[in-house]
C-alpha cells in the first residue's frame, strides 16, 4: 500500500460530479473525528485526526465512498452544545445524498464512540440510511492492529502517512515514562523501539479492510429502495453545501 492520499475521494477537494459520481457508486460517507492534543515531544498535535482521516482515505480508494475533512470536535466539549452541531452534520450528509455515515475517531477513548453514535441516533431513526461510530481499529484489533498513545502504534501510523512529521530524535536516547504521566505523556510500548513504518502500513492495511468491508455490510442492511444515492443531483437550486 503507497501512503498517497488521494484527491479524489476527500470531498473538500473534488468537484460537484464528482461527489455525486462517487455517491451513486457507493453511498457511503466517512467522517474522521479527533483533537488537537499532547502526543509526546515526538509527533504532531493532530496525530488523532491525521490518523483517522488518511487511513479513511485510503478505506474510501480501495472501497468507494467519500471522505469528509476532519472534525476536531471532542468529548471534552459540552455535550450539550457538541451532539446538536454533530446531529446536524450527519443529517446535511444524508440529505446530501448519502446513505451509510461512519463516523471514525482516533481519539481512542470511549466516550468519543458515544459521541458519534448518539449523533447519528436521530439520523438514522427512519431506516433511510444507517451509519456507526468506530476508532479505526475497532474492527481489526489484533497482534498487527491497536492503538496507544504517542507509542508504537500512533507513531507508526504517523510515520507511514506523515513521516516527516515525525522526529523521534525528540525523545533523546534516555529512559522515558510510558505510563502517559508528566514529563513524556506517553502510553504503550516505547516508540524508538517498537515503531516503523512497516507497523503502520499493516496497522492501515487492516484498519481499511475491516472498514471498507462493513461499509459494504451497513449498504447492504438498508432495504433495497433506500440503497441508491439519495439525491437526484447535486446543483444550485437543489443543493448548496454540506
């Protein structure tokens, strides 16, 4: 698997036909959700949604759909303002066309699935599309596919996507605390050790899989009317923006 991300499958970057081209053949929408967080003296802020948003792409050019950019909404904000923009998101979605809306955070804490989930409750609560909240090796969690914090696993997904990014050199050769507590606020397996790019791209390689295969299976639990790209185009007059 080559770590180019495509243009052509995130939506923010393609044209009006091709967003609708992409929806007939398969009406599925991802959403990569994260923050912008401490990880380690050795990687971006970002990594959460970097993570979830290239690994989505990918899912999207091996199995079809669009990518929405990445939201940097959190659980942390106040729920009670957070899940009513997040509601409405997923409903424009629907009504943009698309029937299948999965919702993945890299932010791997629990809460953050809820967040997406009860989102998506009033959306799909007529049975005209479907959709789930995942991380993105939920599916695939395995000896090849976890995550962690700033450790090996977040450091070699960013080192497959985002390599420049990246400097471990940061970290200095002396003992480091891998229990996520000052001074590193770091959690898993030592990174100079463990990580690589090789352990990314198979870390990918099985998140995209397990995705793509049940964005193929949610399509596929819609009725049969309710499975076709929901929008009879995309233009002025009939649709605006997302």
């Amino acid at each position: 698997m080559n770590n180019t991300l495509s243009d052509q499958v995130q939506m923010q970057l393609m044209r009006p036909q091709q967003v609708e081209a992409a929806g007939r053949d398969f009406p599925v929408v991802y959403v990569p959700f994260g923050c912008v967080e401490w990880h380690g003296l050795h990687l971006p802020l970002g990594v959460d949604s970097l993570k979830a948003h290239g690994i989505l792409v990918k899912c999207a050019e091996e199995f079809g759909g669009v990518v929405y950019p990445p939201v940097y909404f959190h659980n942390g904000f106040p729920n009670e303002h957070l899940f009513p923009v997040i509601t409405h998101l997923f409903k424009r979605l629907k009504e943009s066309g698309f029937r299948v809306i999965i919702g993945v955070s890299g932010h791997n804490v629990p809460e953050q699935i809820d967040m997406i989930n009860q989102a998506l409750e009033p959306v799909v609560a007529d049975g005209t599309a479907t959709g789930i909240g995942l991380w993105e090796m939920s599916l695939s969690r395995g000896e090849e596919s976890s995550s962690d914090h700033a450790a090996k696993w977040e450091t070699s997904n960013m080192m497959f996507f985002y390599d420049h990014l990246v400097d471990i050199s940061a970290l200095g050769d002396g003992p480091i605390n891998l229990d996520m507590k000052p001074p590193h606020g770091i959690g898993g397996l030592d990174p100079r050790k463990h990580a690589s790019t090789a352990v990314g791209e198979r870390n990918v390689e099985l998140c995209v899989e397990s995705i793509g295969r049940k964005a193929q299976e949610l399509l596929a639990s819609l009725s049969e009317e309710h499975r076709a790209f929901g929008k009879e185009d995309l233009r002025p007059g009939n649709w605006w923006m997302v």
